[in-house]
C-alpha cells in the first residue's frame, strides 16, 4: 500500500467555498476574489510540476519508481522534491531503504493540495471544448458487449454536450481497486468498474447486470449435469479473485454463497488474463467459476449451468465518474438515453 493510500481522502467542501455565494458566479469585486487573487500572488513562484512530481512519489512509495513512471532520471526527481521542500520550507518525506514515507508536514501539505490538480482541471474543462479522446478504464473480465454498449454510449458524449461531432475512447485496463485515484487526478476521465465500489466521490452508471452461474470446463465431472445442487458445489473449489482485485465484489459474493450454503475455497487468478481462466478450469478438476451466462455464452470449451436457488448473486458493472466533473454530467445525460441506472449516492 503507498502513502497515498493511507492518506488520501479529500476535504468536503460546500459550493459556497467553491464560488463564496452559495453556488452563485462570484462577484469579480468581492471579498472571495480579492482574497484569491491575494492567494495567487504569494505563490506566483510555484510550479505545478512539482505537485505532479511530489503525488507520484507518494503515490508509487519510492522515488526510484516515480522516476520511472514520471520518465525522467532518478537524482532529477530527487533534486525537484528537493526543492519542493525548500519551497514550502519543510521536509515532506522521510528516506529509507524501503522507499519514503510522509513527514507530518507532509500529511498536512497532501492533505490540503491534493485537490488542486482536479479543481484546476475542472476550472479549465469549464470554458474549454469538450476533449476529443477520453480516456477509459476498464476492469478485468469486462464482457465484449459490455465495452460495446458503453463505446457506442460515451462515443456520442460531444452530441451530448450540445457541440458537433463523436469523442474517441481509448480505453485500457485498470483495476477496480486503482480508478478511484486515477479519476480523482484526471488521469482517466471514465472507469468501468464491478460493483459494489463503496466511495462518495464517484456517481456511477449500471451497464451490465446480470445473475451469475457455475462455470465449468467440458471435462468437468459435473458437466454433464444439467442441474447442480449445494452439495455438489461445496466439494468444489472457487476459481476467484486475487487480493485487492475488485474489492466490493470479490468480498461480497463469497459471503453471499454461503448464506445460501455454499462456503466455498478460493482459488485466487488473475482474472485480468482470460487466458490463465481458461487454463485453470481446463487442468484443474475440481474447479468452477462464476460468470453470468452471457458472459461465456460464446466460449466453446465451457459450459454454465445456474446457482441451485432463485436469487443468486448478480455481477453489475457501472461506468463510473467524479463527482461534480464534465464526465459527472454527461456520463448522466447519456444514461438518460441510454437507459442505465444513473446514481450519484
């Protein structure tokens, strides 16, 4: 886990701190102004590339691996947080062999700017035209017709918007665990994620969902059965989720099979590689997974059959989006569309 982790979180702030007249444009005379303009000067010295710099390194835990993500030298890096800290005139990390952790100061300083990027991003994308590529996380094991469905939905957001022309996506993996961040810092501007994910920074879309069900290889010895029953399922092992992948669901489900009688043993895969899915039920004889039928419908060398009970698990995945963004707005004016449950709880 990096320090970002243990010490992230925004502060709450209503729309009078935003515009300072309760969610009215401010007054170019008034005292907010003034006082930002104020704000401003004292720190007309300030790069914001050091605040990229100073979030990357809290971010990846150790200064070698911001380096490397940043694309620049090692003692480079190491100079600019250097002066970063001789800017606000005090040290932010502590150095170790294991990496860095953040000073008190540190905290403090994380604590009160990390929102700036993303409130300077949102100033910016306000006036500016929408962008012509938006940049699409996607979790593992997304369904084909799900990307389809939401490509044909967000390509139109321009339309959407009230301007000419489609937006391109480029979409790449991410995992659930990973787009929370990535979204807040505008380094994807949409995330496709497998509920529940339990934040209050995002409002998020259902796309897909479906009841889950037993999948098993051809050679399965359960195969051949149309029908299974709690008692088969708990001689078999659950092909599931690594660590930290997906985390509302992969905790979720589990518990909720064995309220219905099912307490399963996990077989952690990355379920980011179908191919290692696929591999682990063919050679693995008392293995099953879950998926919703649609999902392996296609899938030649598997067969599904339902959960023994009238109200199995379901897997929803959503498009997700900050809170307050752009993205926020249109990704609901296309659900409205679309007709995807929109939520912003």
């Amino acid at each position: 886990m990096s320090v970002l982790d243990e010490w992230s979180g925004r502060r709450a702030t209503g729309s009078a701190d935003h515009n300072g007249l309760d969610g009215q444009a401010p007054d170019p005379r008034g005292d907010v102004v003034l006082r930002a303009a104020s704000d401003a000067r004292d720190v007309d010295d300030f790069d914001m590339r050091h605040l990229r710099y100073f979030l990357t390194v809290v971010r990846a835990g150790t200064v070698s691996a911001a380096a490397q993500e940043l694309r620049i030298s090692q003692p480079s890096l190491s100079q600019q947080i250097r002066r970063l800290e001789q800017r606000v005139g005090a040290a932010l990390f502590i150095r170790s062999s294991r990496g860095v952790e953040l000073t008190v100061g540190g905290k403090a300083f994380l604590r009160e700017m990390q929102g700036i990027p993303g409130q300077l991003r949102s100033a910016i994308a306000a006036v500016a035209p929408a962008p012509r590529i938006w940049p699409v996380g996607v979790c593992g094991g997304v369904p084909a017709d799900v990307l389809t469905e939401v490509q044909n939905g967000l390509s139109n957001v321009r339309a959407h918007d009230g301007r000419d022309g489609a937006a391109k996506l480029r979409m790449r993996s991410v995992g659930t665990a990973d787009q929370g961040e990535l979204l807040r810092h505008g380094e994807i501007a949409f995330g496709i994620v497998r509920l529940p994910v339990v934040t209050s920074e995002l409002v998020r879309a259902v796309v897909w969902d479906e009841p889950l069900g037993v999948v098993l290889a051809h050679e399965h010895p359960l195969a051949h059965r149309t029908e299974l029953t709690w008692e088969d399922l708990t001689r078999q092992r659950l092909l599931w989720y690594e660590d930290g992948c997906a985390p509302g669901f992969a905790e979720t489900v589990p518990a909720d099979l064995a309220r219905l009688g099912w307490t399963s043993v996990l077989h952690p895969v990355d379920q980011d590689q179908h191919a290692l899915f696929l591999h682990a039920l063919q050679t693995t004889a008392d293995l099953v997974a879950l998926r919703p039928r649609r999902a392996v419908e296609r899938e030649h060398h598997l067969v599904w059959r339902p959960l023994p009970t009238g109200r199995p698990p379901r897997e929803r995945l959503a498009v997700t989006a900050v809170r307050g963004s752009r993205a926020a707005r249109l990704l609901q004016q296309v659900s409205a569309v679309r007709g995807w449950a929109f939520s912003a709880e």
